[in-house]
C-alpha cells in the first residue's frame, strides 16, 4: 500500500523513539491525552506503547463517537425502529451499544428492519430503493461525520425525499474538551488532538486549550509514524518552553478547517440547548439538533421519542475512561462483566473505545498501575 | 421396460420442484443426476451404500455466501471445497459428499444448472463422489436464491494423529498463501460498499497440499482451514486448547495489495477476514524448510510462508510483533456484523 506504508516505517519510528526519550527528564512522567478514539485504535494495534520510554504515559480521551452516545438515545433509536414501516440504518458499531432495553442488533433479532451503512448517503439511496418504507438514520459523531449527514439532508431536501429522515445525535468537540479540562485535579500535561475532526473545524478551534489551560496540542494523523512524530512535537514544545496549537496533519488539515463542509451544517443544524452526554452528563451547547427548516426530515419531529434519562449500570465507569480519569483495567467490571462481547458501556463496544482497544490489543501488559486522575 | 429418461423443461424452480412429485424426479434426473451422477448416487436410493471403511472422518458444512457467484468461484464450488478441507485438515483422504439443497420458488433452472456443474467438477477435481443428496424447494423470499449442505466422509491411515495436543513450543506455524482473499472478495461483490477492486476469491481445495504435509509423518503436528473468523480466531482456538503461546511476526503476513487497501478503507484487519483456500500448518521447528518446500510445489501454495511460532507463554494466547517493534494481542473475533461470505 504505497500510501501508508511510509508513515508504518520501523526505521522512521526507532528514530523518532529516540529523540522522544532524549526529550523526557528519566523518572518524570509526562501524560499525554490523545483526544480522539481513532488515534487509541491505532495506539494498541500497532503496539507504540511499547517504542515509548516509561516517561511517557499516554492518557485516552473522550472522542469515540459511539462512546458518548448516552443509553437513553439507543432506546429512542430503537423506538424509532421498532415503528410500522420505518428501516433504521447506522454504523455498525452503533448497532451493538446497549441501550436500557437492549442494542439495535438484538431490536432487529425481534423484528426491526435495522441495516448497517457505511454512509449517510448510503442510507439515502436505501430510500430511493425501498419506496414503501421510511428509511430513519441514526447519525452519530463529531464534526468529522456531522457534513455528510448535512450534505444528506440538503440532497433530501432538494429532491423532496418523502421517505427519508435522520436521527440527529450529532455532538461537537470543544465542549467534553472544555469538561476535561475542567475536572478538578486531572493531570494531563499535553494533548494529541483529533485529526478527521480537524480536518472539518481546522487546528485554530483548538487556540483556547493553551490560551486558557496552558497546555500544548499537535494535531496528528492517524499512522503509528504520525503519532511518534505529534509526541516529539509536543515534548519539543515543552523543552523549548512553547505552548501553542501545531499541526502535524499537514497533508489534510489547514488552520482554517473546511469552509464547505463548515457550511453544509450550518444551513442544516443548529446547536442544542444541551445535551447527554454518556459518562460526562448533561453539557450545554455541545450537541447538533437539525434547523426547523429541515423538519420534514427530522425523526425528532416525525416521532414520538420516549427521551427517557437512563442511568449508566452502577458498576460502569465509562465516564471517567472516557475523561482519562481511569485507565480501562481500572474499572471494577473490565474484562469480567463487561466484554467485547457482552460490552455493559459504551467504550467495551466500538473498536475506537479506550476499554474494547486495550481488551483487543493491550491486555498484555498494563502500562502504570497508578490511577491517572486525582 | 426402461425408464423413459427425464427432461427438466422448466426456466424456473417452483413449490412443485419441491413437493416430492413427478417435477421433482425431474429435476433431480435431469439435473441433480447429470451433473454429479455416480453408480452411488444413481440407486436414488435413502441412503447411498458405499465399499472401504476403516478410520472415517466425518464433517458437515452449510453455505448461504450472497452473492452466489462472486469474483473466484461461486456457491457451488465452495460447497465442496469447504467440507473436503474441514476433512483434509485432519489429515483424511476425502471419499464421498452428501449435497443438500434448499431453493427458492422462482429460482432460474439455468443458473441452478451453473451452481451443480461447477460443484460437480470441484467434485470430480478432488476425486470425491456426491452419492447422496436431497432438493427442497421454500417459498419465494425464504432462502436468498439457494442454500447448499455438503457432508463429507474421508477415510484417515492408522497413525495419523493431528491436533491442538500435538504441539510443542518451538513449533513453526506456516500459511499456505495469501490472506483474506474470500472474505473480501465476496464483500466487495456485493456492490454495497461501491468499492472497486479487483479481488478474487481464494476458493480452491487443499487436499494436495495437505497429503504432502501429511507425509511428514510426526513433525507436522496440525492443520487448520481459517475460514470464518480468519487466521486469528482459528489460531486463537489453537492456543486456547493447547495451552500454549502462538507468536506472529507482522511483516510475515502475506496480504495482496489491493485486499490491504480494501480492507484498510473499510477498517477491517485482514487477521480476521475469511479463506477458502488457505491451510494453516503447524510443524516442528526442524522440519519448517521441508514444510515449506512441500507447499511451494502446488499454485495453491506457491506463497506459502513461515509466520510465528508456538511459544509457552502466555499461555492460551495469540501475539503479534508489529512491524514497528511493538507486540500486540491478536483476539478472536468479536460478533461484527459482517455480510455472509460462506
């Protein structure tokens, strides 16, 4: 694969392993948050703990997008499914997250029409191919997905699509940032920030983490060389006594982001007045609902939803893995009660969840036995 | 008086075909007879009486691969295939195949004709004889075109023992050739991803590549078709039963260019991704070069490859090297709601 192989170069990375270790003080320890769920899969896929100096901790984030779904939005999805003539389509993670009354994949074992779809769009031509049904799909995700869902809606709304609706669930970034960044006595010196997201919003919606928190971030790509190199960068920030916004991700990400895509939601979406957020609670302003003037492809405004708060199991501390305040194997159910299998949160489901990748990839070693947080 | 011989002048399969009358005589005659036919199976009889027995091996697989045809081979060919490697991998010779099939109403006879004439001849290439078989017709919307049964019987030689038991740290594990290839090629075929990609499916039977294995008496220690679930869930099942350790090395894995690419795009590790056609062999460590000297000499094993190798800890446990000088876990396969593809 002549595209990726560079950025999966052994001789690139040793070498960036050492300037790395030549950049941290011995014994210190230097904790890293990477921001976004991509980066924690290719983390434990590619086994880069292991080309890192002890020093070096690295500390995973909140942006999994089925992550932060809270239960009580998969049981309104679920309702949605479960109505005469409606096919929900999603992501194929989403299909497997427990809600209160089970996962998409057992509602369509009872009966629903739930498919899987790699593309909002994909979702929109199921429409055009199944005219007797309303096709309903359940968007999820940050800014990175929210301008597909927009370009569906307004090819929806052009051509007068009767039958085709979405699910709105989509979130923005800067909000669980600014939770994160909030939660009293969270040690996370530097941060690796998201690279699709940023491709959409641009490295310059990330200016207030060193202006107000001090703390440094570089934008990274998603390859195991890219982020050896975001880490030098960050460590190099540090030796040379810099707090600012670098971009790694220089290939696809400008300051600026995308004007288009930027643009698509605006015309389609709005922002919520709050929302649930799963394991970080109800966040004001952080989530997209669609503008009155899409309506008419609103599954909010088509169904009753029953919008029922359901409470995370007890034993489930999503929440504070997703906050970095825990590393996976701390929480008391990891592995036991909650599996890739039988996930009880949301962060055992999709393969970009901190708990599912480390159980996947990771459980061989456990980097720190120290807890992260306070 | 002789029979007058059977005439299938339907383009259509109907509820008739399958209701155990005149229409399905035939079309098991006509169809089902010509294409496979043997002395065995032409007794039409309940049960096919066949000579040789001593120590049998016995395997069982149901195939519901949509598309039927895909770039490769096609549901037909699969159905033999499948069912002789599960016999071949316990070191049998594979002798004789039941096929049973489930249509559906409005199937055309044409393509039906297609599907057992290439089952036929995966049949007549592997020298196995379908001697029994049964037709069963469902209604339109309940069976996705045509569902295929293939049972298979082999007969094994005294003192061929393979298993998960017979491992010994230090033992060498080999693949007979690239991975990933049915899997995404069926993935690809069904058009829904609007990937392109020429891929095609590996599809092909491993009972010579298992017979020459075979011949290296107790250093070949076990072999395993990774179908559903891919090298790592069958490699994983190893480990778990033997209690051992099995230890890859990323830069051995053989992966085409153009299954990397397809599954990269749609974020699916090609551990993972199912093969048709593809032996894993565990050996002892001495008889590795032998090993893969013996595959080499077939096309179907022409890229056969030393991958890892079976170590005592952790135990019951599948690692990966990775490229980058990293070690990782490779699991089994997780219920991913992947499309049908066997």
């Amino acid at each position: 694969m002549k595209y990726v192989d560079e950025y999966r170069s052994a001789e690139l990375a040793r070498g960036l392993a050492a300037e790395i270790a030549s950049l941290v003080r011995p014994r210190e320890t230097v904790r890293i948050m990477e921001v976004c769920g991509g980066h924690t899969h290719a983390i434990y896929r590619h086994g880069l703990e292991d080309l890192l100096p002890p020093e070096v901790e690295l500390v995973h984030g909140p942006g999994c997008p089925v992550c932060v779904i809270p239960m009580g939005r998969v049981d309104d999805a679920i309702a949605v499914a479960e109505q005469p003539g409606v096919t929900l389509a999603t992501f194929g993670d989403m299909m497997r997250v427990p809600g209160g009354r089970g996962s998409l994949l057992e509602a369509k074992a009872r009966g629903a029409d739930v498919r899987m779809v790699y593309s909002p769009l994909d979702a929109l031509s199921l429409a055009a191919k199944l005219p007797d049904r309303t096709v309903v799909f359940f968007a999820i995700g940050f800014e990175t997905t929210a301008p597909a869902t927009a370009v569906t809606l307004l090819r929806a709304s052009a051509a007068a699509t009767p039958n085709f609706a979405v699910f709105c669930n989509h979130v923005t970034i800067e909000p669980p940032l600014r939770a994160i960044l909030e939660t009293p006595g969270l040690r996370v010196d530097a941060f690796i920030g998201p690279g699709h997201v940023s491709t959409v919003i641009g490295t310059d919606a990330y200016g207030f983490i060193p202006r107000e928190y001090g703390r440094p971030v570089v934008v990274s790509a998603f390859e195991p060389v890219d982020l050896l190199q975001s880490i030098a960068m960050l460590l190099r920030q540090r030796a040379e006594r810099r707090c600012e916004v670098e971009n790694q991700y220089t290939r696809v990400v400008r300051r600026e982001g995308n004007a288009m895509a930027l643009a698509a939601i605006a015309e389609t979406m709005e922002l919520r007045d709050d929302f649930e957020w799963r394991g970080l609670g109800t966040i004001p302003r952080s989530a997209l609902r669609i503008r009155p003037a899409f309506a008419a492809w609103d599954a909010e405004e088509l169904y009753t939803l029953p919008g029922a708060r359901i409470e995370d199991p007890k034993a489930c501390r999503c929440g504070e893995v997703l906050t970095g305040q825990i590393k996976p194997w701390e929480c008391g159910v990891f592995g036991t009660a909650c599996t890739p299998e039988r996930p009880l949160g949301t962060c055992m489901v999709s393969s970009e969840g901190a708990c599912a990748a480390f159980y996947a990839y990771g459980r061989l070693r456990r980097p720190t036995e120290e807890p992260v947080g306070t | 008086m002789a029979r007058r011989k059977a005439v299938l002048r339907d383009e259509l399969i109907t509820l008739a075909h399958g209701a155990g009358g005149k229409a399905t005589r035939e079309l098991v005659e006509a169809l089902f007879l010509e294409e496979l036919g043997n002395d065995a199976l032409a007794t039409l009889g309940d049960a096919a009486v066949v000579e040789g027995a001593g120590r049998l091996a016995l395997s069982t697989d149901s195939f519901v691969v949509h598309p039927l045809e895909f770039p490769g081979g096609n549901i037909g060919e699969l159905a033999v295939n499948g069912t002789v490697n599960d016999l071949v991998m316990v070191g049998a010779r594979p002798r004789w195949l039941t096929a049973g099939f489930v249509i559906e109403e409005g199937f055309p006879v044409a393509d039906l004709r297609r599907l057992v004439a290439s089952l036929g001849a995966a049949a007549r290439a592997v020298g196995v004889a379908v001697v029994a078989g049964d037709t069963k017709v469902v209604e339109r919307g309940k069976a996705d075109g045509l569902y295929v049964t293939t049972a298979g019987v082999g007969t094994v030689a005294d003192g061929v023992d393979l298993g998960p038991h017979r491992l010994q740290p230090g033992d060498r594990v080999l693949v007979s050739g690239t991975l990933a290839d049915h899997g995404m090629a069926v993935m690809v075929a069904r058009g829904d991803l609007q990937l392109e990609a020429l891929i095609e499916s590996d599809t092909a039977p491993l009972h010579e590549l298992a017979g020459a294995l075979t011949g290296l008496g107790d250093a070949l220690r076990f072999m395993r078709d990774p179908t559903r679930g891919g090298l790592a869930t069958a490699l994983n099942e190893v480990a778990e039963t033997a209690g051992l350790a099995i230890v890859l090395d990323e830069r051995a894995l053989p992966v085409r260019p153009a299954v990397a690419a397809a599954c990269e795009i749609l974020g699916i590790d090609p551990l993972y991704v199912a093969n048709e056609g593809k032996l894993i062999a565990i050996v002892a460590a001495e008889a590795a070069d032998e090993a893969l000297a013996l595959l080499r000499q077939y096309p179907v094993g022409a890229e056969a490859v030393v991958l890892g190798e079976v170590r005592e800890e952790p135990e019951g446990m599948v690692l990966l090297d990775t490229t980058l000088g990293g070690t990782r876990i490779v699991d089994m396969l997780v219920g991913d709601p992947l499309p049908r593809i066997c």
